[in-house]
C-alpha cells in the first residue's frame, strides 16, 4: 500500500491553498470590477443624458429667441428628447427690476412713459418665469431668453447661454431685451421625445435718449435660484458697474441711449 510521505502531504496542501487563494482573488476582482464598472458606467450615462439635454435646450433657447430678434415671428416650435427627465414650466422665476436714470431721477420702467412695462410687473418686479429640464436633481432653464445650468440645492449655477443683454463702453448704449414665461405651472416626464410651442401674448419696446446717464438692472438675493449665473451675466468685464447690495445684486451700465424689449410668451406642450 502506497503512503504520501509528509513532503507530498505539504505540497497537495499548498497547492489547495493557492488554489482557493487565486480563486478568491479572481472573485474578489470580479466583484470590484462589477461594482465600480456599473456605477462608472452610470455615472457616464448620466452625464452623457446631461449634455445631450444642454445640447438640445440651447438648440431649441436659439429657436425660440427669434421672437426677439425679429418683430414678425409670433411663434416658434421645438422638440426635446427626455430620456426619463422632465420638463416644467412656471410663471415664477427671477424677479428683477430695470431702472432708467434720466434727469438725476432712478425710477423703474414700470413707472416711466406711460407705464408702458407695468402691465409685465407683479408688484416692483418683473417676473422672468421659466422653463427647465430637471434629471436626478440637475437643471437646465430657459429663463429671459438664456440659458442657465444648476441643480436643486440652488447653491451654485453657470450661464450656458447670455440673454440679450448688452452694455457697451464705447457707444455708450445699452440693450435689453427679456422674455418673460406666463404659462400654467405643469410638469411632464418621459422617455420619449416632446414637442414645446411658443408664443407671444405680449410685446413692448422702448427707447431711452433724452437726458438719460445710465441703466440698472436689481436683483435680490431671494429672488432668483441663479445668482452666480445672473453676476456672470452682468459681469463688469461685460461693461457693468457693480452696485450691490450686500448679496442683493444690483449692476449698473452708464448709457445714454437705452433700448429695452419686453416680450411676454405661453408654452404649450
């Protein structure tokens, strides 16, 4: 009868634990590898979802500011896919106010020519509204004719697109020009795409010459969820002077020309 001798019964041993060792480690890598590859592989679909819906929210911010560019087009049509996002639309959005000095007086718009822009103000403020697409607590918002980028902490937010606002040094002249959102609170979430309608209910234009020293735009601090986007966008490397107040923003554009349009619009979708 056949014995193993104790070198032979050491040497089956550690083969069996290097076995079972390699075998761990090959388990344990799978393991690691299947955790952190899923959420990578999650962590870049959503991100993937979030610029392709930058992309097409600054496509259809583009077709939609024709209402401003061109006095004509009353109305504009675009489509969004939402891949499981949701779009929401509101009548509440930054609150601002745009005050014209002219003969050493500062007074609002909504108090000047025949209170021509009072009809867009609730209260001292015109309410910009918006339109946004949400995704896992990430925004993108159509609001004023630009196009902001932030998230539901509402603690930080980047200019994806300027509004049509302008202060220039050298001529001494300012414009701008706002859309502002009147349509119903609601909200739609889908996997497929969704075609959104805009259209003008309302349009003002005014121009300011006479004795006039400068434009200002005011923005409390709680009266807009893109703070850091609003002091981008009135940066004083763009011609503003900055005014403010504490953390309410108030910018200032020294002109003496002054354009200002105003056009109210419905979505539907």
């Amino acid at each position: 009868m056949r014995r193993d001798t104790p070198a032979t019964t050491d040497r089956a041993v550690s083969e069996v634990v290097a076995f079972v060792l390699v075998f761990a480690i090959i388990l344990g890598s799978v393991g690691i590898l299947y955790s952190t590859g899923f959420q990578a592989m999650d962590d870049y679909q959503e991100t993937e979802q979030l610029v392709n819906a930058e992309r097409a929210m600054d496509a259809l911010a583009s077709n939609f500011n024709d209402i401003i560019r061109y006095n004509g087009v009353n109305q504009r049509y675009g489509e969004l896919s939402l891949r499981g996002g949701a779009v929401r639309s509101s009548d509440s959005g930054t609150n601002l106010d745009i005050l014209i000095e002219k003969d050493d007086e500062n007074r609002s718009i909504s108090d000047r020519d025949d209170a021509e822009f009072l009809q867009y103000y609730t209260g001292e403020t015109l309410d910009l509204g918006e339109f946004a697409y949400t995704s896992d607590g990430d925004r993108i918002a159509y609001e004023g004719g630009g196009l902001v980028r932030g998230d539901d902490s509402e603690d930080w937010s980047l200019v994806r697109k300027q509004p049509h606002i302008t202060c220039s040094d050298d001529r001494e002249a300012a414009v701008i020009s706002l859309v502002t959102i009147s349509a119903d609170d609601r909200s739609v979430q889908s996997s497929s795409g969704l075609g959104v309608t805009m259209s003008v209910e309302n349009r003002s234009s005014a121009v300011y010459t006479d004795d006039v020293d400068s434009v200002s735009i005011t923005i409390d601090d709680d009266d807009t969820a893109y703070n850091d986007a609003w002091n981008s966008t009135l940066d004083t490397d763009r011609g503003w002077t900055d005014n403010d107040n504490g953390d309410d923003l108030r910018r200032t554009c020294p002109a003496d020309r002054v354009v200002v349009t105003i056009v109210e619009v419905d979505l539907e979708y």
